[in-house]
C-alpha cells in the first residue's frame, strides 16, 4: 500500500475556502471543506439551482500509449476500449480476489489516451497499481492528482451559469454534451477539459485545470452563478446528495471485502470481454455461486418509517436477529424522510420487506425501497 | 462573534442552563455544540414530568451529519418542553441561547457546571 501518511495537503482552493468562512474536514488525506454556513441549505442550493464543489482532491491519473485501451480492459472490470473517444465510463479497479480497490470513472480523450478518475484517499494506491499492471502494455502511466485542481457545477442552473464563461461560439459544445461525455472547451479565457458527470443526481459539470488556475475560475463561478443562486457546497452536502441519489461511496459501500455483485454493480463488471482481466476469474466463480442474488448479501436502500436516521454501522434486524448492517444513513433533506444504504442478507433484500434498524438500543421500523431514493425530473 | 454567552452557566458536555433564581431554569445547547453537529433535524426531549439526573443522558440530539446525546446539567423534574422548537429543531441552530430552548426543570441541585468563561476556555474561544 503507499497511503499518504500526511493529512494536510491543502487543495489549491483551500484559501477561497478559507475566505468563505468553511468549517474543514480530514478527507482522504485532505483539509475539505465540509460546509460554508448550513449544509442543508447547500444541499437544498444543488437541488433547486446549482451548488459549487471544489473535488480537487480527487485522482488523476493519465494513460497513454499505443495499447492504453487494451491496458485499461486488463487492468480494470469495465470494457474500456469499448468507450468511444469523448465518452466517459464508470469501473471499478479490482483486486485478484475481485475485491473492490476504488470505484472510478475513466474519460477517453482520444484512441490512445484515458483520463482515470479514482477517489481522493485511494489515488495514489490506484496510481501505483496501474503502472504495477502496465507491465507488457505500450502504455505509460502518469499520476497527475498533485498538479491538478478539480472544480464542479451541480444543479439545474449548472449549463446558464457555465454559459456565462464560456465564448458563444462555443455554447454548442456545452448545450450538447451528453452526460458522461467531456470535451475541450473554452471557460474563463482558457482551453478546459469539461464533462458532464457528478455525484449529485443532478445535471452538472466538472471541471478540470491545472492548480494555479483554480482560484480564478471559482471566483468567476462564484460571480457568475450567484446571481442564478449558486452557493459553494462543501462535502456534508455532497454525501448527502449522492446518498439521495444511491449512489455509492468508496470505504461505506465498497471496499476491498466486499465485491461488485453485492454491491449492485454487476453490470459494470464485463465477463464477457475476450481478453483477461485482474479479478476476472474470482469474479466469474463469485457470479456463479449466486453471491447477492441467491446467497449471502445484497445492496439495498432503507426507508425510515419515524423520524430517527440510521447511520453507518447500525444493525439490521428481522425479528430482533440481525441481518445486515447500514453502511450510510441520514435524514433526507429532499424528501423529509430517514434513508440509509444497508447490506442485508438476500432472503430480506425485496422490494417492500418490513425490517428495523438497531438505533442505539431501540428497534426502529425501515422499509426496503427502490434505488435510487430520488430522482430528479427531466 | 462569541459563540458562548455571558449570562448563562454550562456543562461540560455543551448544554446551558439559565436560571433567575425563582422560576424553573432553562436548558439549552451551546453556539458551540450547535455549530459543531451542524443542521439540526431531530431532537428527543424527556417529557414533562419526568425526573433527569445530571450527568445522565436524557435525550438526544441528531442533526443530517450525527447523532450525540443529550445529558442532564441539572437533576429535577421537567416542567415544560419547547414544543415549537420540536416542531422545528433549525431554530437550535438558528437561535441557540433564545428560541432554541430545550426544556425547562424545576431543579432540585445542579450538577457541576462551568461559568461563561470557563466553558469558552474549554472550547478555545473568548467571551
């Protein structure tokens, strides 16, 4: 493993941050802001208009070369060079166990090269593993998370205040950029990567740029969308966004114990691509012995019937006997309701079983619902 | 701006308590505490009539973020409950030492409890 052992790295926006009057968080070897004022109101700002995220801590990690696709297709689940140059696609990077490392999205830039997207804590892991399994590929891998500053735009309000720094000319490459697509385009006087992705469940963009232009770019945004109601929304929002969204998180949802099956992530898994890839015969043999659909445990999402939230680590009952654990959990600010992510044994996992969660002594009514617990209107 | 008000006696698990000496004494959470658990979503109070012992739980407080328990800065039997602010639990973080009231008691001795001062030196802050 090579963890960062240092807990302050600083983004390049930490001073905007500062500026805002952010109360910080340790996040993945990070100082993250965790909110500005009220964390429900940025979630609230993300829902009804656009919120502002610095995601600089975040990887990327670059590869190139003749066989990059071939490369990307050994070394992660997804088919990789199945994705058209433009395109954008969700994998996850597994171990030979099929064990989940990180959970990332790669974005093809051109026939030869992929920009990989990993998680914040798992980075520099994700980097080393990468350039381990590029042994035998004519492809290069380069880590570039400490150079790079990552800036996105969530909310309905994300394409009108992104149009507003970007030349007329150009509006068409924004307009029509489909979701999980990226293209070079012109933001605040500079050629940028953009991609339309996020973690909200709302239409937005992310932004990628080299460090020392971070801090322009989200004054300008700041400038530029308050007027549409555009707030910067820190990492409280963030989780609680994508919960509503059943979306998951790196080191609740998944991890190297666990795998996609579980996870409900089977179809990002691609045994039927020819070539090998790590992880691919556990994966297959955890497949076939029915592991989250006919054994074991499954993914599921909770519906609080009272008022109290499960959180992370609280017990899952039927009948006073536990049958999983909630790996997320917290009131939904959208819909008024408690709502948690949970792995709980097949048998309980249908759509409308009756189970509790264990909420610090008391026995406390959920429901198991459909994911995601919401979805936006389009 | 302080975060701990002058005029009001704390615990140190970051409830307050304000007492004039004749009628039952308010008990509330600090700027700080508030602050710290972010938006305020649910709280559990005991109910009117009930006894509490201080330094024992006697509610709990949970905001999007956490949950964390209430304890008891006084022992004596509660008197009245701010319904209003069950109805709306922002206002704890909203109004803190005012509308954000928790419940009052008919006190019968106070557990130990910190001066304005004191507390905000525990807290790293100023008056």
């Amino acid at each position: 493993m090579t963890e960062k052992s240092q807990t302050e790295n600083h983004t390049a926006l930490y001073g905007e941050h500062e500026k805002a009057g952010a109360s910080f968080t340790d996040f993945g070897g990070w100082q993250m802001p965790l909110k500005y004022s009220s964390e429900l109101a940025e979630h609230h700002a993300v829902r009804n208009a656009a919120g502002l995220f610095d995601l600089s801590h975040m990887g990327e990690v670059w590869v190139d070369g003749p066989d990059a696709a071939a490369f990307l297709d050994y070394a992660l689940a997804g088919k990789l060079s199945a994705v058209a140059v433009g395109k954008a696609k969700y994998s996850l990077i597994c171990n030979a166990d099929g064990g989940i490392v990180d959970d990332l999205i790669s974005y093809r830039r051109s026939e030869t090269n992929y920009l990989v997207v990993p998680n914040a804590g798992n980075a520099a892991t994700v980097a080393a593993l990468l350039a381990e399994r590029a042994a035998g590929f004519d492809a290069t891998v380069r880590d570039a998370s400490a150079e790079t500053s990552l800036i996105a735009v969530q909310g309905p309000e994300a394409e009108a205040i992104l149009l507003t720094l970007v030349p007329e000319a150009q509006h068409e490459l924004v307009t029509g950029l489909k979701y999980y697509a990226a293209v070079e385009v012109g933001i605040n006087g500079q050629q940028l990567l953009l991609a339309r992705t996020g973690y909200t469940g709302e239409d937005g963009f992310e932004i990628y740029l080299p460090n020392a232009d971070a801090p322009a770019l989200w004054q300008a945004l700041l400038e530029k969308g308050t007027p549409h109601g555009l707030i910067p929304a820190g990492l409280a929002a963030r989780d609680s966004l994508r919960l509503e969204a059943g979306m998951p998180l790196y080191g609740n949802e998944l991890s190297t114990e666990g795998h996609a099956y579980s996870a409900g992530l089977g179809p990002v898994v691609s045994l039927a691509k020819e070539s090998d890839f790590v992880g691919k015969a556990a994966l297959a043999a955890i497949k076939e012995s029915g592991a989250g659909v006919t054994t074991g445990r499954k993914l599921v999402g909770l519906k609080g019937v009272g008022r109290r939230a499960a959180r992370g680590h609280y017990s899952v009952l039927k009948d006073g006997a536990t049958i999983g654990e909630v790996t997320s959990g917290q009131p939904s600010p959208t819909l008024g309701y408690p709502v948690a992510l949970a792995y709980v044994d097949v048998e309980h996992a249908g759509l409308g079983t009756q189970v509790d969660v264990d909420l610090r002594g008391k026995a406390e009514p959920f429901e198991v619902v459909a994911l995601p617990f919401y979805k936006r209107q389009k | 701006m302080s975060k701990v008000a002058a005029e009001l006696k704390y615990s140190a698990e970051h409830e307050w308590i304000a007492s004039d000496g004749a009628g039952p004494t308010t008990v509330g959470v600090s700027a700080v505490a508030a602050d710290a658990l972010g938006d305020i979503v649910y709280v559990d109070l005991p109910e009117v009539g009930a006894t509490i012992t201080a330094g024992e739980t006697c509610g709990e407080i949970e905001s999007t973020k956490s949950v964390s328990d209430l304890y008891a800065p006084v022992t004596g039997e509660v008197t009245e409950v701010n319904t209003a602010m069950v109805e709306d639990p922002a206002v704890v973080n909203a109004d803190p030492y005012g509308a954000g009231w928790l419940f009052k008691v008919a006190v019968a001795s106070e557990g130990p409890l910190l001066t304005a001062a004191e507390y905000a030196a525990a807290n790293g802050g100023e008056l």
